[in-house]
C-alpha cells in the first residue's frame, strides 16, 4: 500500500510538473500565433496609413495651388505682358517657400511657357520641357474640360477644376497638378479653355519622406522602381495604369518585439510556478476561485445593465476611448416603452428589454444606457449599408413578443450618425444620433433618420434653449424647487427633503433638469443656478424644525472658489443652521482627484454642514479615497434598489453596502423605493433613511409643511 502511495503521489506530482511546461509550450504557441496575427494588422494599418497620407498629398497639393490661381489679380498678372515679378511672389517662390511645392511654371493659355520655378530658384521657362511630357495628359484634359465649362469636382472646398496624377520628373515620383488660372469674382472672365494654366509638381521622395516617417511612425521609408523583399510597400500608379514605382518601408513588428521580450520571463515564471506549485497548488486554487467570483460579480455589475445584462454607459465609454478608427453610431428608443408597459408588472417590462437586447445583440455592439434606449457601435459602412441594417433592426424589433398576458408589438425608432477619426469625435457622433433620433421619432416613430444637415434646426433649439436659461439665471425668478421627502426606517417619519429644482419657461412650459442641468454646467451657469436652488430652498425649510435640507452640488460647484463662502453668505443670509443642510455630491465627483473639491469639502464639514454621496456604487469609488475625502452619509442608487423582492443577489449585494457605511461610521439612505417589498427588505437590512415614490414624491415647500404637521 506504501509504495502505491508514494506512486500516487509521485504520479500525481509528476503530472502537475508536467502542466507548468505545457502551459509554457501551449502559451508560447498562442503567443506566436497572436504575435504574427499583430505584425499582420500593424501591417496592413501602416500600408492604409501611407496610401491614405499620398492621396492627401495630392489633394492638398490642388488645395495649395488655388491658394493664388484663383483671383482676379492673378489673371491680370498673366496677361500680355505678363508681370513675372507679381508671378514669381504670388505663384512661384512663394508657393515652394510655404507649401514646399518643388516646381512651378505658368503657361499661356497655347501653352507657351512664361514662368518657371525649379530647384529652388526661377529658370529660363524653357525648364518646363522636363516635366512636359508628364503635364501633357493632364493640360489636354484640363483644356478639354475649361472648354466644356465642366465643373464637376468643385465644391466648398475645391474652388476650381484641376487634374493631377502621379508620374515620374526627372527621376523622381512625383505629383503632379495643373489648375486654370480663374477669377475670384468675375470681374475678369476669359474665354472657356483660354485660361492661363499654373503647373506644380511635389516630389515624393523628399521630404515628403521623412514627414510618413515622423507622423506615421515607420521606419527607412524609401522609393523603389521595384517591390523590395522583406519590405512593406504601397505601390504608385498614374491614372492610366502604369506602375510609378513603390513607397517602402520596414514593417512595423510588434508581435514579434513582444514575444521576444515575454518569452524568457515566461519560461522562468514557468520553472518558479513547477518549484512551488504542490506546495500552494490547492490554496492558492481555492482563493483564486473565490477571489474570481467576487472581482468578475463586482466588475460585472458596475460596467453592465443590471436588467439586461448588456454593457452599460461607463462600459460604453470606455471603449469608444479605446477606439482609433471610424465606426457609425446607432442610437435606439423603443417607441412608446411606457405605455406599453404601464399595464405589465415589472418583471414583464424587464423581459420586453432583455428580449429588444438580445435582438440587438445578434447585429452588433450594443449597450443598454438606461430605460428603453441602446446604442450599437459598428464598423464604418456606407449609407446604403446602413439604411439596410436599420430596416432590418426595425423588423427584428417589430417581431411579436410573447409575455404572460399575450403578445406584444414593439417599435423603435432610431438615429444613426457616423464617428470620423480626427474629424466627428465619439462624442460628437453619439450626440449626433441622439439628435437624429429626436428627428426620427418626430417623424412618426418606428423608423430611422440619419444625422443630416436638415438637422441643424435642432441645434438651434438647443442653443435657444441655452440664451433663454441665461436670461434665466439673470432673473431667477422662473426657477421652482420642489421638495422629495425623505422617511425614517419606519417609512412614515419624515427626517429630511431633497431640494429638486425645474424651471418654468414662460413660453415652452415646464422643462425637466436633464434637459437644462447639461446645459448649464457646460456653460458655466451651474454655479449661478447651485445659488437660487440653495438660498430658496434655505428660505423654504427655515421652519421645518429639525429636518435636514439635502442640496446637490455638481462637481464644476463644489471645485469653484468661491462656493463655500456661497454656502456661508446664504446660510447667514437666510438664518437656516448649518448643521442642518447637506449638500450632495455624485461619486463621480468624488472619484475626481481635485484638490480644490477636497479643500472645499473639508471646509464645509468643518462650518458643520454635512455631506452626502449620491448615486453610490454606480461609479468607480474606492475605500482609499473615502477615506481620503471623508462624507457623512451614502445615498444607495436606485439601480440597486430595483431588484429587492425579487433578486436574492441585489439584497446581498444592498446588505454589503450598508455594512460598508456602518464600518466607515456612516449612515445610508435608500433611494428610489416604488414598491412595499423593497420597503421591506431595506427595513430588514438597516437602512438609515428611505426616499422614493412610494412613500413620497417630489412636492411643493407648502405639501412639505402639511406633511410635516400631519407626522
């Protein structure tokens, strides 16, 4: 028995030796196959980059010329007899000084030469015979096209026609562009075809060179008749076919660069992991497994919806940050959400949105913002493409939808807006969507829109709706603040209120803080209307002996200087203790690392005013920094409160916060309660203080002191 035991063991032990070393072998076989899969894409990424940098060369080099050729001072100046000292400042020296073109000539409009600028200095007009044979092709068509009047090609950006084309000058690749020489106004109109021609040619192996390699990070960039071995390369053709020669370069290899780096630490982790593996191999597995679980149940919950299990905003974010390419943005709202749920129970209602969900999911990227919207994130496609897809999500989103009291139809309606690199910012593009999206829904609902200019007129909404919110603040009169009570344990002892404020515009009406709130702290104004919201609200809860004022504060607020002597000057205004206002603060605020925010913070706290973190656990906070920056109560976010009564995991989840506030020494109070069993289980849990519509909705100061006298 002994020695079959030691036989076991030894198996055993010989068997997890042995795994270190095909982990090692399995992981460095993956690691090749990745590395030379990366050497691919960088690849094929640096070849787009320099076929995309030689087309904008051509263009830019037209771009240059029309700088000068179209202006009525330039066609006088070609005139018999022509001014070749105007000619050499505006169309020639000039032009090679700022936009480094390499050669310049001006032809009559027979093609006689009249000018010519070539290395680095004027010349006998004759040097333009070097380049005539490749100017040919482009001046028979240009010509041909003045004399046509064609005007194909011209638009706010390109003034004139003009053709240009790759060809070889003397030796060297080159650009080569020939543009009429117009009129700016009109004042001064020859006749079609017997315009004056500017030529400009751009060497491409030049300078031009050594800026692929600065901007676009590639290495030995050199021109080559033929395709070098061992080289990436981008081949030059003129229009007609025929091959100029190839731009090379040595590829850019970081797969292999990497793996050369990670293979010897990879393989002495390997015989470190086989020297201590037995010894810790059942310890470190049960932890690891444990620790695994909780980190991916944490991680899981901050970045994904909790409803539908699909990635949230803050995950959303985060990739777009991520990304360096173009991509089209499609924002989705399933049409009439509410009323077709009002008469469904919950659980319903979040099924309709799994279900929309998964039908997204099965066409792309998609994430769940909130309520009834999503946003999908694609690849770049052209228009045709996109309007495809968008019918097929709306007939995938039109499918009938079986539920427990029957079938349910379903629309959406959707905005679509593109994200160009360096052009159309991710943010930009989703703020787009959104817009097209409002112009989808205005349409009728249950289609699409794609962001156009005809949209601009909701821009200009958006920007009435910013100078009306400045006469605003400057009034301050169309400001109301409405009060949210919030309960003791009990649910019926009212112990503070949250100050909530609206605007009534004395045109549009009532307008909801989401739409001005945004508006106003990215112009500025947030700090003037953090002013009238607190001395009103101050002024409105003097009398309410005892109960604590909540007031929020954005974190552009509480970073400002001059917001706590704000505070002080409106408390010693309006008489209200300091002891009983608290001002609340997102995590998102808190998480910033601002050094003003945690010295005004830490000024309030010390006047004896309170502060509470709002939306807790939707962010990204930590121990360290609440530690760091101390607060005196948690507001449990809604988005945990949802699912009490019906999710065992969101009450352990709400019970680890609350032990959480009562380690740090703080109090909790539970946010956006709608229902009697969340009411129950917070009150099992030990929540400090209740908020929500169940038991009280935001109201008037006046509803506030009734509700006071009846407590």
């Amino acid at each position: 028995m002994l020695w079959r035991e030691r036989y076991s063991f030894r198996f055993r032990a010989a068997v997890v030796l042995l795994l270190p070393l095909l982990a090692v072998g399995i992981i460095s076989g993956l690691l090749w196959w990745a590395a030379e899969k990366t050497d691919r894409i960088a690849a094929s990424r640096q070849e787009q980059f320099i076929d995309f940098a030689v087309s904008q060369l051509r263009i830019q080099v037209a771009h240059s010329q029309e700088s000068s050729t179209v202006w009525d001072e330039a066609v006088r100046a070609v005139e018999d007899p022509p001014r070749l000292e105007w000619i050499d400042a505006n169309l020639g020296s000039w032009m090679h000084r700022y936009f480094r073109l390499d050669a310049l000539f001006v032809l009559k409009p027979d093609r006689t030469p009249i000018y010519a600028f070539d290395d680095g200095a004027i010349r006998e007009p004759t040097r333009f015979d070097r380049v005539a044979g490749a100017a040919r092709p482009l001046l028979d068509r240009l010509q041909n096209r003045l004399r046509r009047n064609d005007t194909e090609g011209i638009s706010d950006e390109m003034l004139s026609i003009g053709e240009s084309d790759f060809a070889i000058v003397e030796g060297h690749p080159s650009v080569v562009s020939v543009k009429p020489v117009l009129s700016d106004t009109g004042a001064v109109t020859p006749k079609p075809g017997t315009e004056a021609l500017h030529i400009a040619v751009r060497y491409l192996d030049s300078d031009f060179l050594d800026m692929l390699e600065q901007k676009y990070l590639v290495e030995d960039v050199q021109f080559q008749r033929k395709d070098l071995k061992g080289y990436s390369s981008s081949p030059l053709a003129s229009e007609d076919g025929m091959s100029i020669g190839y731009l090379v370069w040595k590829p850019f290899q970081p797969g292999r660069a990497i793996f050369r780096q990670v293979m010897p630490s990879l393989i002495v982790c390997g015989l470190m992991f086989m020297a201590i593996l037995l010894v810790l191999m059942n310890v470190l597995e049960g932890r690891s497994a444990r620790l695994d679980v909780s980190e991916q149940a944490l991680s899981f919950a901050r970045s994904h919806d909790p409803v539908t299990g699909l990635p949230n905003r803050s995950q959303m974010e985060m990739a777009l940050a991520a990304r360096n390419d173009d991509f089209d943005v499609l924002y989705l709202d399933i049409d009439d959400f509410k009323s077709v749920t009002d008469a469904l129970s919950l659980r319903q209602s979040e099924a309709i949105l799994v279900e929309a969900g998964r039908r997204l999911s099965q066409l792309g990227e998609v994430y769940h913002l909130d309520s009834d919207r999503f946003i999908l994130i694609l690849a770049s496609r052209t228009e045709a493409a996109l309007r495809d897809l968008c019918e097929r999500i709306l007939a995938k989103i039109r499918q009938p939808l079986h539920v427990d009291s029957g079938m349910i139809a379903l629309s959406a309606s959707i905005g679509v807006a593109k994200a160009l690199k360096g052009l159309v910012s991710a943010e930009e593009a989703i703020r787009r969507a959104d817009i097209a999206l409002y112009h989808a829904k205005a349409a009728g609902k249950g289609r699409y829109a794609l962001f156009g200019e005809h949209m601009e007129a909701l821009l200009q909404e958006r920007r009435s709706l910013e100078a009306d919110l400045r006469l605003a603040l400057n009034s301050g009169d169309q400001f109301l603040v409405l009060y949210q009570p919030v309960f003791a344990i009990d649910g019926v002892t009212i112990v503070g209120a949250e100050a909530l404020v609206r605007w009534r515009h004395p045109e549009k009406g009532m307008i909801a803080p989401d739409r001005f709130i945004p508006i106003a702290e990215e112009t500025g104004g947030i700090t003037r209307l953090g002013e009238i919201v607190l001395e009103q609200a101050c002024l409105n809860a003097l009398a309410w002996d005892g109960l604590v004022l909540a007031v929020n504060a954005s974190a552009i607020e509480l970073s400002g200087p001059r917001y706590v002597s704000m505070v002080q000057q409106t408390l010693k205004r309006t008489g209200f203790p300091a002891e009983r206002l608290e001002i609340e603060l997102t995590e998102t605020a808190l998480m910033k690392s601002d050094d003003a925010l945690t010295t005004n913070i830490g000024a309030l706290r010390g006047m004896g005013v309170k502060v509470a973190l709002d939306d807790f656990g939707i962010g990204y906070s930590s121990l360290a920094r609440l530690q760091q920056l101390p607060v005196d109560r948690l507001k449990i976010d809604k988005l945990f409160v949802d699912d009490l009564g019906a999710d065992p995991a969101a009450e352990e989840f709400l019970a680890t916060i609350i032990k959480l506030a009562r380690s740090k020494g703080l109090s909790t109070t539970a946010e956006g309660i709608e229902r009697a069993e969340q009411l129950d289980v917070l009150r099992r849990l030990g929540s400090d203080s209740l908020q929500g519509y169940l038991l009280g909705k935001p109201m008037p100061a006046n509803a506030v002191e009734q509700l006071i006298l009846k407590n």
